[in-house]
C-alpha cells in the first residue's frame, strides 16, 4: 500500500499519485515545537523583563519547556519510514536544507535551556546536597537523591553572595539568548512549509512569522492549562499534609497566589493573540486582495471545503470565544482553564488547516483529496498516524513534566531567582 492510501479520499479529478502524505504527526509536530518555544517565552517575561509577578510561573513554565523539547522530535520519528536514521540530523547539523538546520537549532537551543535550569536551580541543589550529607543515617532514597543531587551540582557548591548574584547574571543572558533561537526552533517550521514554491496556500513569506506568534500563544495557554490542574492538586495535597504541619500554606493562600498568577499570565495571553490573530487575517486578506491564479482552488478549500474548520472551529472557537471569555471582568480559575483550552483547539486547527489544508486540493487544480484520521489501527503505519499516535506525542510531556519535577520541584523553591 501507499503511504497515505490508508487515509486519503479523493473527490473529483486527482492525479493517481497524489496522497495527502503529511498527516497527523505532520500537524503534531509544528503544535509541539511551538509549545516549547511558547513556555520558555513565559519563563523569559520574569527572568528578562522583571514581570516579578510572574516569578512562580516562570520556573514551572521554564521546567515545562524542558519536559516538551525531546517531544519536538518524536512526531517526525513516528512519520519517518526508517526512523533510525532520525539520529543523522542530529550528528551531522548543516545549514544546506531546513530540515538538516534543526539539527544546530535544536542542540542549542536544548543547550540553553538546561544551563539556564541548572542556574536557576543550582542553589536547591547545593542545599539538598549539603542536607543529606549532615544526616548521619540514610535510606536508600536519601542516598540515592544524595547521589544525583552531587551530580547534579557539578562541585559547585559556593553559596556565596557573589556566587548567587552571577548565577542571577547568567540566567538573563541565557533567558535573553534564548528567546530569539526559541523562536528560530519553531520559525524554522513556518519557513518549511513558506518556501514550498509548488504549494498555494503554503508559499507566503509571512507563514513563519504567523507560527512563531501562534507559538507564543499556545505555550503560554498550555502553561496556564497545566499550573492550574498543578495547583488543583497541590492544593488537595496541602489539605492532607496541613493536619501534620500546619506551618504549610493554607488553600486560602495558594487560592490567592493562583488567580494572581493566571489573571496576569492571561493579559499576555490576550496580547500574543492579538498579534496573531491579526498575521493570520491579514494573510487571508493578502491573498484575497492579490488573488493570484491559483486563488480560484484556494478560496474554494478555505470558503467551502474546510469552512468549518476554519471559520468556526480555528477563528470562532478558538480565537473569538476564548478572548470573549478573556476580556469579560472577573476572570475567575474555570473561565481561565476553559478559555486557554480553547485557545490550544485554535492553534491545533490552524496547524491541522495549514499542513492538511494545504495538501487538499490536486496539483490539477480540479480535484480535492481530504484526510480521514485512522482512530482503530490495522497496521504499523495507521497506529502511528492515527489517533494513537497522536495521543502518545501529548500525553508523553506531561509524564516526563512529572518525572522532572522529582528531582527539580517547580512549587515551594526558596531562592532569589
């Protein structure tokens, strides 16, 4: 069979070789990278721009990035034939082709972010360490987190004034550093798909500017999302834990320090998607305006074809309903969760309508192919382009969020970061 047989339905004149190959892990991959981008750019608002408020957010946005960067990879592993040779990018980064680019970008990239952690967090380091090693008895756990805490810290162990203050220095440069080659890690993305000179709606030389921008966006909402369901839990936790040490923060106060954290996370929220928003208009009224020879094709896949998907679900629910809910006075914790989850389904439709959208219609100009989503696997291929393996790439960040934050804890860190 074919790649792309499986799920391809053609309608009208399709020529015999035309399969939509690009499917959901295509549409996968550019939605991760630009959650990655997006909370490493949340985790920059304090450590560059001094938005104190934003402190707690930051190290859990910061830590959340990292649990997304080796996800960034694993959607075009699961899209490759021969996913072993997935590794060659990595080994052998040139700047001759987009692709070969991603090798350098994301090795300096993962790069910043772990030496900006291990800043960020080096003080809790050296204090664990120092900790277990004035306990004269220990467990297994204790040597064993004794053990990669000592790792950890490098034989860095100087608590100084000084020390901390150049750890401080380090973290804004690296914070600064970071902010451009993150939006290079994911602009790269929009300019694969912008210089395909043989596809329509693709070719436009604002198509990575707009992903950049949606980046932002779905980062900073997926970050809301998860520190708010984090908080939900910690706060359950405290209940439990409170009845043996009460010196613990009550839910009144972790109640408290949540809303300020996602009132004011939201705001910037509400401006990265104005920017967005208004790329992605001003994209559509371009080509309108223009209306180049292949428009006739186009403004049929945008205005009768997928319509729905994006006009009601990527624009309408997505980007309208969500800033409504923004903007009404008196955000409250559920209307911030519903909004940021709308606003994830907005920028997952416009990646499914871009790199979907984009492969529907024929090279003919006469035909029209769409893309059916394989739900129960019959085969390898469907099992990994299908909505198992789509489920696998979003919950395994999550997990490894989890696993992280064993070792470095995102709520509770006393330091002066």
């Amino acid at each position: 069979m074919v790649h792309g047989e499986a799920w391809t339905i053609k309608e009208l004149f399709v020529y015999p070789n035309e399969y939509i190959y690009w499917s959901i892990q295509i549409v996968m991959y550019p939605f991760m990278t630009g959650l990655v981008a997006g909370a490493f750019v949340l985790s920059s608002l304090y450590h560059v721009f001094g938005v104190k408020q934003l402190k707690e957010i930051a190290r859990f946005s910061l830590v959340f990035s990292l649990a997304l960067l080796p996800v960034a990879m694993l959607p075009l592993l699961l899209h490759l034939q021969q996913p072993q040779r997935g590794i060659y990018v990595m080994m052998t980064p040139h700047f001759t082709s987009a692709i070969a680019a991603f090798g350098i970008v994301f090795t300096t990239y993962g790069m910043i972010v772990l030496s900006e952690i291990w800043f960020v967090y080096r003080r809790f380091i050296v204090e664990t360490v120092l900790e277990l090693r004035s306990k004269q008895r220990r467990g297994n756990v204790e040597s064993a987190r004794l053990v990669i805490y000592s790792l950890l810290a490098m034989g860095a162990m100087d608590l100084s004034p000084e020390a901390i203050h150049k750890d401080e220095r380090a973290v804004g440069i690296l914070a600064g550093i970071g902010i451009p080659v993150a939006c290079f890690l994911h602009g790269y993305a929009g300019f694969i798909f912008g210089s395909v000179k043989a596809n329509a709606l693709w070719m436009t030389p604002l198509m990575p500017v707009i992903f950049i921008c949606s980046a932002v966006v779905s980062g900073v909402a997926l970050c809301i999302v998860t520190y708010i369901l984090a908080m939900e839990i910690r706060k359950q936790v405290s209940v439990w834990k409170q009845k043996n040490n009460p010196r613990l923060p009550s839910n009144e106060e972790l109640r408290s320090a949540e809303i300020q954290t996602v009132t004011l996370t939201s705001k910037y929220l509400l401006m990265f998607m104005v920017l967005a928003i208004t790329l992605e208009l001003l994209d559509l009224i371009f080509r309108n305006y223009t209306a180049v020879k292949s428009w006739d094709i186009l403004r049929s896949v945008i205005y009768e074809k997928d319509f729905f998907k994006i006009f009601v679900l990527q624009y309408g629910f997505g980007n309208v309903l969500p800033f409504m809910i923004f903007l009404l006075p008196g955000l409250t914790i559920r209307r911030a969760l519903v909004g940021s989850l709308l606003v994830l389904m907005g920028v997952f439709m416009m990646r499914w309508n871009v790199v979907i959208g984009g492969q529907a219609f024929s090279a003919s100009f006469s035909g029209f192919m769409e893309y059916r989503l394989p739900i129960w696997p019959n085969s390898l291929e469907t099992l990994k382009e299908g909505l198992f393996g789509a489920l696998a790439v979003i919950i395994t960040p999550f997990v490894l969020f989890f696993l992280v934050t064993r070792v470095l804890p995102v709520f509770g860190v006393k330091d002066k970061h």
